[in-house]
C-alpha cells in the first residue's frame, strides 16, 4: 500500500495542540502516516511556529487574498498535489473548505470538534462557545467528535466519539482540558483507521471494517 500523506490545516490563531498529537503519532509509528505539510491561513500562528521548529514543511495561503472560494480551493489543491496528499486534517481551521477539494477530496478530509457532535456544534460553536453552550444547557457527558468533512459546517459522518463527565465543580477551562486530552487521543486513532482503509461510509454511517491483523 502507498504512504499516506497528511496535510493538516490550521487557522490564523491555531494553537496546534491536535497538529502536534498528529505529528507525535506519526513519528512514533503509531500511525503509519507521514505528515507532508502544514498550511496554515496566516505565516505567523503558533501552529506555524511550532511546525518549523520541528523542520516540517509549511504553507501559507491568505484564504483573503484570492477572489473567490474557488481560486482559494485551488491553490490549497496545488499544494496538496506537491506533497501527494492523501488526507487532509483540519484542526483548529475555522472555515468552511472550498468545495473544490471537498469534492477532489471526499471522504478524504476529516475534522475535529470538542462536543458529541450533533450536540453544540456548527457555525459560531468553536472555541469557549461550545464548552460554554455544554455547561449552561446542564449536560452530564460531553467530549469530542472525529468527522469526514463534507460541505457544512459539522455535518460530514461521524469517525469516532470520545466521551468525558462533565463535573458539577467544572469551569469552561476545566472541561475544556478535559475533552482535549481526549482529542489527542481520538484524531490519531481515526487517522490510523484510515490509513489501514477500515472506514467505509455508507449513506452518513462510517463503518469501521474489522482490522486484517487480527487472524
Ligand atoms: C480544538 O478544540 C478542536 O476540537 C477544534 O479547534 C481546537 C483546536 O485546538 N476544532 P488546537 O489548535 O489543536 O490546540
């Protein structure tokens, strides 16, 4: 089988937490998968930084400097074919995808997102909006949710779900961390699904196909 080559995708401000469990993955062999470049919409983020301080390649491409969501998608598709990319990873990248590299792409793209999708989730729900709508609505159990990325905002079907308590004592903060912890568990875990071909989408199901080491 060929390497699986990953971009990952990271906004302007991204802090690169999910990027970097991505990375760690994949240099330890616990993901065989290589992690080809990262692009970013801004030169300077801290998920930047950290990338070329790890020597690994980066992109920058201003979604704001192009025209339409079409020139912008089609820069992001030269990228990806420099590298070979397999699979792009978005974490952290708040936009919605031009559909060019959905549709070049599909079920090729896979986001994270820090609530059991389809609860607090979709537009203006990122960041300390999502941990905040979780604790004023009173729920029990939050926790993160791994998707394909189809043309909206959270709705492409669900890889994996990791689920945490949410305490009486917790603060935005407190289950924020909480549920990341768990994000770092559970994108390298659907990115190794997909690298062994074990996800089959059927419909909006993700099946998960048995794995062939197991005889
Ligand atoms: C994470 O909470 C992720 O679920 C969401 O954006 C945040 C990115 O954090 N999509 P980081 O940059 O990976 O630390």
């Amino acid at each position: 089988m060929s390497q699986t080559n990953i971009a990952v995708l990271v906004s302007g401000h991204g802090r690169g937490s999910n990027m970097q469990a991505i990375i760690d993955a994949c240099s330890c062999g616990a993901v065989n998968a290589n992690v080809s470049v990262i692009i970013g919409t801004k030169e300077d983020s801290p998920a930047m930084n950290r990338a070329r301080l790890q020597g690994i390649n980066t992109a920058a491409i201003n979604p704001k400097a192009f025209p339409d969501n079409d020139s912008y998608g089609m820069q992001l598709l030269d990228v990806m074919n420099k590298h070979n990319i397999t699979l792009i990873c978005l974490a952290g990248y708040m936009r919605i995808l031009p559909s060019v590299v959905i549709k070049k792409y599909r079920w090729a793209v896979m986001n994270i997102h820090p609530s059991l999708i389809p609860l607090f989730c979709g537009q203006g729900m990122f960041g300390e909006n999502v941990h905040k709508a979780a604790l004023e609505y009173g729920v029990k159990v939050s926790g993160c949710t791994v998707h394909f990325v189809d043309e909206s905002y959270d709705t492409g079907p669900i890889i994996i779900q990791k689920v945490v308590p949410v305490k009486c004592c917790d603060t935005i903060e407190t289950l924020a961390a909480r549920i990341l912890e768990q994000e770092h568990i559970a994108y390298p875990e659907a990115i190794s699904l997909f690298v062994q071909n074990r996800l089959k989408v059927e419909d909006r199901c993700v099946h998960i196909l048995p794995s062939q080491d197991c005889n």
